[in-house]
DNA sequence: CTCTGATGCAAGTGCTCACTTGCATCAGCG
DNA sequence: CGCTGATGCAAGTGAGCACTTGCATCAGAG
C-alpha cells in the first residue's frame, strides 16, 4: 500500500530543511517532523539519512535529466537545452544546490551523493567538446566553457540570497545563450 | 609562566583547520593535534570551542583595525585604508573567511562569533556616509558600496578557491581604489 | 470481516564530541 | 633544592544524533 505521505512530499522536505540548516544540522527528527511523519517511518521507507538525500537529489536534479544524448549540429539548440536545465535547477532549487556544494567540500557523504549530478557534468563536457570540435566553439577546458555559460546563473542565485531585496526576474536561457555565443565564437 | 606554544600558534592552527575542515567538522581534537598541545591544555587555556574561536577571529581579524576614527577629506586615501584591509585580509585568511561566512549562516556559535568583526563593517558604513554626505561619492545605500568596492576581492578569493590553475596575481589596493571611484564618483 | 502491510510511539543502543577531573611531570624562580 | 604553575595523560561525563526494536494501531484489499 502506498504511504499517505509521498516520497516527493518527503524529499521535498528533506531539500526545505537542508536549504535551511545544512545537512549536517538537518536532524533525521527535524526532518522527519519537516514532512509530517514518525522518524522511524522515515528509516524504514529511506534506510539511511544519506540514502534520503541521494533519492531526493536524485529524483530532483537528476531525474529530469537533459536530452543531450545525442549532440547535433545545431550549437545554440544543444547549449539552450543545458542552460535551460541549469537555469531550472537554480530557479527551484537553488537553496539547496548551493548549500550541497558548499557542504561537498567538507562532509563526504555529501560528496559522495553528489557525484550522481556531477556525472550529468561529463555528458556536458562531452557536448561541448563535440561542438568545439566541429569548430562552432572557441577551444578550451570544457568545464570553462561550462562556467563560462551558466556561471551567471550561479551568480545570480547567489547574489539573491545574499542581497534580499533585488527582485530579479528569472533568467531567460535564449538570452544567456546569445549573450555566451558573441564572446565563445571562434574568431 | 608563559606557555610553550603561544596564544598565536594555537590560533593560526583554529583557523587552518577550519579552513579546511568547517567549524563544526573542526573537532577540538585535531585543533589540539595541529596545534601541538594536548586537547585538556586547549580547555584549561581557552575555556570552549566558541570562545577559542572568537579570540582567534579577534587576534587576527579584528586585532589589526583600521584607522578609521576620523574619516577625513580624502576619499580616496580613506577608500584606500579600507581597501587595503580588506585586500590583506582575503590574501592572507581568505579560506577561513569565506568557510565562517558560509557556517554563519547555519551555526549560532559561528554567528556570534562573526558579531564582532561585523561591527568593523558599521564603522566602514559611517566612512561611506561621511563621503557621500560630502558629495564625493554617489548616494546609496553604504553596503551596497562597500560591496561594490571589496566585492572583487572577495570574488578573486572565491575563484581562486573554485578554480586552483589560476597563479592569480595579488589585487592591488590602489588600482581597485581607482576603478571603483571612476564608477561611483557622482556626475 | 479479516488479513496484511505500513505507520506511530516509547524506549533504547552505540557513537562522536565538547568538556571535566585527578594525578604525574616538568620548567623556571627563589 | 624546593616551590609553583603550566602541561600531559588516562579516564570519564553528559548531550546530541543516526539508527533500531517491540508493540499497538489503522487503512485498504480480498
């Protein structure tokens, strides 16, 4: 019989509560009391804690994984496709995103349940050294590239939990597109 | 009878094993050990965890503070005193920064801790009004300048952090001091 | 209605960690 | 040499937390 309370609706919880207090002083019981059910519940439906986030983390950034595949010939389409993923991720869930990073370099469970999304990060690398090849991208690390295009959104969803007040309209991914093109084109 | 290893020494190991392990992971036990002192003389010569801290962040942080009393005619010089601390300061602690500017956020103790140099920042903010009241920088509001202003090095600290490739030459107070005054010198 | 599987609750286990205590040692000062 | 005050070491305390166990309850499928 399925729970009365979904899994989404606890993952949901988990990434509130860790968007908040990090996930190393997100209690299982916090967490638990977070989605509306018994801590014990929350173990024998999850297992473990670190098992919660790497399903939660899973459904919500990873599953909706981009069609990229297979990279075609058309840049601006492939590069719209990642921005338009990334721009997502940091519109919903940006909180979280950043507070795992940070997190990342100092608890290795965190770490280790990131490595799932950061495997999204080779299949990018893959497009982008594809369209570098074909001669439509400047030649660099990958990863450069790579930040080069969807560090700003980074930047924005920093700067807006830094500095409350700027009601930034959401980042329109055909205009970072643009705006990526006109500088990595090779001359 | 002074101790064999000084307050300082004890200091510098907080805030590198801070740096690289985050307040909380920071256990009393491996300060100690980086230290070279027993973890019970920690206690008996720093009382807690907290307050060792905090006479760290002082010592080194709050310790060397600017002169800055009395703002005088000089934006530029003034912008330059503050710049200058701030430049040094990243250069010299940048890690253990930005690891208790992110811990801030979720740890009380590292919040309190933090309470005391933030009071440094209220000082910068008269600085700011003092000049902008005398007509020699533009009108907004004092955070925002400041931000404006040290921001850069902040950002150059961040992405040495991300990015370890780049040999990133030290920032030059007087040139960021220049630069940031051709923008926000009012028309 | 009955059976089953998921849930809640109370209690407990084991680990880590900040912090303490008691005692031995050691360095400097008279 | 003898005193003092700081240190080291071994052991322990108490709290928080991830995770477990046993039992009662309750909702849905047959």
């Amino acid at each position: 019989m399925a729970s009365r309370v979904t899994d989404q609706a606890v993952y949901d919880a988990v990434l509130k509560v860790i968007a908040d207090q990090g996930y190393e002083r997100a209690t299982t019981r916090a967490i638990a009391d977070a989605a509306g059910i018994n801590e014990v519940t929350l173990f024998r439906r999850f297992t473990s804690k670190e098992n919660l986030l790497r399903q939660a983390v899973r459904s919500n950034f990873v599953g909706f994984a981009l069609d990229l595949d297979a990279p075609g010939d058309d840049v601006a389409a492939d590069l719209l496709t990642i921005v338009s993923y990334y721009a997502r991720l940091y519109e919903t869930r940006g909180g979280v995103v950043l507070t795992l990073m940070r997190e990342a370099k100092f608890s290795p469970d965190v770490a280790a349940v990131l490595a799932e999304p950061e495997a999204l990060l080779e299949k990018v690398d893959e497009v982008i050294l594809h369209h570098q090849r074909r001669g439509a991208l400047v030649t660099e690390p990958p990863r450069h590239t790579f930040f080069a295009l969807v560090g700003p959104l980074m930047m924005r969803s920093f700067a807006r939990r830094v500095d409350q007040r700027a009601t930034q309209a959401p980042a329109d991914p055909e205009a970072v597109v643009r705006r990526f093109l006109d500088g990595h084109r090779p001359g």
